[in-house]
C-alpha cells in the first residue's frame, strides 16, 4: 500500500467547547417524532409496516411515479443497482473519479472493476466527452458486446454520480449509452430535489439510487432507495435485499440474496423527512446565495455555481481557491484554520484513482480532478444553520484569502 499524505490526513487539534458550526447536520423539523411514536404504539418496527409502504410510494411519487425499493443504505442501493444491470465478475463500469468512494465499493463488491473518469472543469461532474472518446475509441464491440480493449474486460453500465448536489450533464451520456447499450445508473445519494433542464434528478436514467444517511438532504437516519420504472427490477430488487427467499413458507432460496432492507422505524423518518423536501432544498439555496453575494466579491476565491441548464440543491455549498490576484492560500491552511476555530469545513474526496482502495483501477484522465481536489472547500450548509454562522463561515473565509500579507 502507498503511504502518500493524501492517505494519512490526521484530525487537526480543536478548540476546547465553544460554539460549533457543524458541516451538515440533520434538521427535524416535522413529524418525525409522531411517525415514530406510531411505530412503537403499534409494534411496527421492523422491515416490514406501513410506513415503509407510505415512504416508498412517496419517493416514487415524486419521481414521477417510479418504482422504489426502500434499503438499508444507499450503499446497499447501489450494490443492487448494478445487481439488476447485470454487473458481475470481471466486468467494467464507468464512474467519475472525484466522487464519494461508495459507488466505487459497490462496483467491487460484484466482482466488476472500476474505469474511473476525469471531472469537467466548471461543474465538477463526470465529464462525458471523455466516455464517449474511450467507448469510441479505445473499446471495440463483439456479438453486441462492448470490450476495453486495453483491459479485455466487459464493460457494462455508466455510474454518474450527480455529486454536491448538483447535476451531471446527462443528455450526451444518455445518448453514448445508448448507442452502446450500456445500462445507466444515476447516484443521486448529494442531490435529490435537483433538476436537470427541468427534469428530476432520479429520473434520468434506468435505474437511481438515493441515500438518506444523517448529512444528506433528508435522512431516515440511515436508508436509502433503487427507483426504476421498470417493475421487473423493482420486483428483482426486493427479491435480491430479502435474501432471495423464493418459498416464504417452506424457506427455499435460489440464489445468494443480502439482508438490505429498511426498517419501519427508519421509514418513519423518511416519510417525515420527505414532507419537508422542498423546504431543505429552498433553506440550502438560501444559505449558497448567501454566500455567493459575498464570495463573488473576493478575488481569490470562486463561489461553485450551477450551470444554466441546472438547478442545484446546494446540498453542500463549496468555494474554490483561484490563483488569480496577488493573494493566494492554500487550500488545506484555510481548512485547517477553520476546523481549529471549530468550524466544520471538508475537502472533496480523494480522487477514487488514488485511493488506496482502488488501486491499480483504469482511469481517463484525471488531473482536473486532482486540480479541483487541491482547491476546493465544501462550506457549512446545515439546513438549519442560523444567519450570523452563515456570518461567521463567510468572515472567516474573507480574513485568511483576502487580508493576508
Ligand atoms: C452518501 C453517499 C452514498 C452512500 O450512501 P450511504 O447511505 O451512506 O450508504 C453514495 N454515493 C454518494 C455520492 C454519497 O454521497
């Protein structure tokens, strides 16, 4: 394994007590606590109840009348999304390198391995020119099959991760994967309640997995979703997650299965939580046009804009440290300033093709990804986060970029 100081990022010390501005917390605002108390009071807790029913027919709804299959993690969701496209041993998905490492895991988990895909420069996404160059030119097609030619391997689906909140460009995708067959599988885990020229996230492709861990838009507390509109995956979904068990009476299993499914009480959660989507996303575009007033005025530092065909969620809101003016800062100085001053402040990801990981992984190119992960920030972006630590976020900012000496 290599020890590079990408791999070793220790905690910097932080203040003792005083007040903390957290990165992204949960906000439970609704029914939540009366969903729950139903459950209790009728001893619905587990992966089986009606709410689990109410908050899949919900999201489902909002998806535009998709079929959605309620999991225990969003992890879980995308191991079953490439179950259902049929990625298996040996085979190759296409996925962005600058990503949460979850979509990268779960393409592992099934055997497949990953071909990690450099970043576009302005919106951070996938950038699919480059997945129609190597489908164009670096694979050929056999029996209808697509192979990489450098690798021998399948290559059988494209993973966008629609990541922050905001949208991957999905049109050119869609087309690619079309003419080659691919199956498309949409991580909107950062970003439900975005749109893309005007449709939902989540509806883009064959098959969308959502997350609804503790920092995501709305929780369950831990959960996530596989929506589709085709009912014989939903149906091969719930299969799969409930340990493949064929006879329910006589207990007979066909195939290996996973235990992936949701409970009651989660769900609970969830149904509560989806009442409020609409406002979580308006209080986050609130909070990134806040920001963006200020931080449009600072000449060291980009605020992360959606692009015009985009609206974003701002799921987390993020700056990008610019090498332009006389001033510049290095990125991790900054963070680590505000991380002692308890201002929880987080970097992007390591670029997957670095990772330890993902080691030897097949990657286009690469560099942007490597660029943006130097001198990016993801600022505080609670739902909740009160108007003067909004205040506090953008001083603190301002003072280490703009007043140095
Ligand atoms: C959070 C997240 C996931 C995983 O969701 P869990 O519910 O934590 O398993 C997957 N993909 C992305 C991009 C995420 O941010």
């Amino acid at each position: 394994m290599t020890t590079s100081p990408e791999s070793t990022m220790s905690e910097e010390p932080r203040k003792e007590g005083g007040h903390v501005i957290p990165l992204a917390e949960p906000h439970l605002g609704g029914n939540e606590w009366a969903y729950l108390k139903e459950c209790v009071e009728t001893n619905w807790v587990s992966s089986a109840g009606s709410f689990v029913d109410q908050f899949e027919a919900t999201v489902g709804d909002y998806l535009g009348g998709r079929h959605a299959v309620a999991l225990a993690s969003g992890t879980a969701a995308l191991h079953t999304a490439l179950l259902l496209a049929g990625v298996g041993r040996g085979d190759e998905v296409l996925l962005p390198t600058l990503t949460f490492i979850a979509p990268a895991n779960a393409v592992r988990y099934t055997g497949a391995h990953p071909v990690f895909v450099d970043c576009e420069p302005e919106t951070w996404q996938m950038d699919p020119a480059l997945v129609a160059e190597f489908l164009e030119e670096r694979c050929r097609r056999e029996d209808g099959e697509v192979i990489n030619e450098a690798t021998g391997r399948h290559v059988r689906a494209i993973l966008p991760v629609h990541i922050l909140g905001h949208p991957c460009d999905m049109d050119p995708l869609l087309d690619i994967a079309e003419d080659y067959d691919l199956v498309v599988i949409e991580d909107a885990a950062e970003s439900l309640g975005a749109e893309y020229k005007g449709r939902k996230v989540g509806t883009l492709a064959d098959i969308a997995c959502l997350s609804f861990n503790g920092n995501k838009t709305v929780t369950a507390g831990g959960g996530g979703m596989v929506v589709t509109d085709r009912k014989s995956w939903a149906d091969r979904a719930r299969y799969l997650t409930t340990q493949a068990k064929h006879d329910d009476v006589e207990y007979i299993h066909n195939e290996i299965g996973y235990n992936y499914r949701l409970t009651n009480l989660q769900a609970a959660v969830g149904c509560a939580q989806m009442e409020e989507l609409n406002t979580h996303v308006e209080a986050k575009r609130e909070i990134a046009s806040h920001y963006r007033r200020e931080i449009e005025a600072m000449e060291t530092l980009d605020f992360f804009e959606e692009a015009n065909w985009a609206r974003s969620t701002y799921w987390l809101s993020a700056i990008q440290l610019t090498s332009q003016g006389k001033k510049s800062v290095d990125r991790r100085e900054l963070q680590s300033h505000m991380r002692k001053e308890n201002v929880h402040v987080r970097p992007l990801w390591q670029p997957l093709h670095k990772s330890p990981a993902h080691e030897n992984s097949m990657v286009l190119g690469g560099a942007m990804a490597q660029a943006t992960r130097n001198t990016a920030l993801c600022l505080p972006s609670s739902v909740g986060l009160a108007s003067r630590d909004q205040e506090t976020v953008i001083e603190m900012v301002g003072q280490k970029t703009e007043n140095r000496n």
